[in-house]
C-alpha cells in the first residue's frame, strides 16, 4: 500500500512539473531543480568539467550531479534524467543518443617491452590481464568478421576506474578499457593500443529521461548543452578515426 501510495505521488509530482512547464513555456529562461544522475568515472572525466560553463550559462537552474555505477530508478527517486552506458531496458525511459563506448585493449610501452606485444587475442592468456567487475571473457570481431572470445586471468579484479588505471601505468598488465577513459594516455603515448584489428563491442552512451508528455525546459537545455560539446562524433573517439 505504501509504494503504491508513493507511486501515486510521483505521478502527481510529476503531471504538476508538466503543468507548470506548459503554463511558462514562454519564458526564456530555464529554472528550478535540475537532477541529473551519471556513472561516476565517465561523469567526472566527461560531464563534471562541462558543468561550471553550464550554470554559468543558465543562472536560474540549480544542479544536483549524483556520479555513481548504481543503476538508479531515476522516476522512483525523484531525477530530471540520467547518462547510462549500455542497452536501455527500462521501457518507461526516453533515450537521447550522446556518444558511443567503444573499447580497446592498452598496455604501458615499458610493460610491452618486458612481456612482448599481443599478435592475436589467442595470446592475451599469456599476458596478465587488469579485470573490471570480473570481465574475463573478451569478445572480439575479427579482420575478416569472424567471432573470437578469450577468456582472460589475473591477478587484479576492480569496481573502480581510477584503480584499474594506476594498475595499468604501474605496469602490472593489460586492460581491456572505453576509448573515452583512455583516449588522452593513447594521444600522449602513455598508453599503447593492441589488437587494432580485432574489434570489442561497443555500446551506446545515452541521455535518458522519463517518457512525459512535455519535456521540462531545464532538462531539454542540458541534453541539447551536451549533445553540442560533445557533437556528432565525441572528442574521445576521433582519435581513432
């Protein structure tokens, strides 16, 4: 009873935005509470440093940016909308396209110089591989389209992009990464990519916010905000065009 009565006010919350957005529609400026939900180290590489520009640009609207890995409900708890990486499940969710997570496999030069360079994914299991949440299976599609999964081991298993980075530069082994937390550490040199013609999957990067009939102005201005800093092809993936 209780969380269908929570339900119900959520709606309420929300047809009473929507009446308020239709009634000042005409306003020029976008106001009020703007809640916006991101994973934690795409958001403080790729969202954080676009926000002061932002609030600078729009004084009337007031940001909470919660970075977190968690999937959260964003209708149950009350955000305007949300950056996921990865297939959109929820059918209650409207999804914005911003970019594409694309991978590669990375390895230090000094590491490369002391174990030898990877040819083919066959020979990652001789290598020692930095694992995130437990991915050990690598998937690949090859020059000729052809399917290749490696299952990988070693001796680091993270939840957290920073540690697999440090991991990485220390030398302690190779790591199967997005371009959009690696891309600088490629241009610089920092980073070597292998495999080039062996492709992982890539998954989509998306805006999403709750299917209503008026889109409040608040979070319309900073989906268009991102869609234009990061364009139709993002910053990180030119690298590799």
């Amino acid at each position: 009873m209780r969380a269908e009565y929570y339900h119900y006010c959520v709606r309420i919350l929300a047809e009473l935005e929507e009446g308020e957005e239709l009634v000042t529609r005409g306003s020029k400026e976008p106001k009020g509470n703007l809640k916006v939900t991101v994973p934690a180290a795409f958001g403080r590489l790729h969202i954080a440093p676009l926000v002061p520009e932002f609030l600078k640009h729009y004084r009337a609207i007031k940001l909470t940016l919660h970075l977190t890995d968690s999937i959260v409900d964003i209708i149950d708890q009350g955000y305007d909308m949300a950056v996921r990486i990865g297939e959109l499940k929820d059918s209650n969710l409207v999804a914005k396209s911003i970019g594409l997570d694309r991978r590669v496999v990375v390895a230090t030069p000094s590491y490369l110089a002391r174990y030898g360079e990877p040819r083919s994914p066959k020979e990652l299991v001789d290598h020692n591989a930095l694992l995130f949440v437990g991915k050990d299976h690598w998937r690949f599609t090859g020059p000729h389209g052809d399917e290749v999964s490696v299952k990988v081991s070693g001796n680091l298993d993270t939840n957290n992009c920073d540690a697999l980075r440090e991991a990485i530069h220390a030398d302690l082994g190779l790591a199967l990464r997005p371009l959009w937390d690696v891309w600088q550490d490629l241009r610089d040199g920092r980073l070597v990519r292998l495999l080039p013609a062996y492709i992982p999957p890539a998954y989509p990067i998306n805006a999403v916010y709750p299917s209503r009939r008026l889109m409040p102005k608040k979070t319309r201005v900073f989906i268009e905000y991102l869609l234009q800093r990061f364009g139709s092809t993002p910053y990180w993936d030119h690298l590799d065009r």
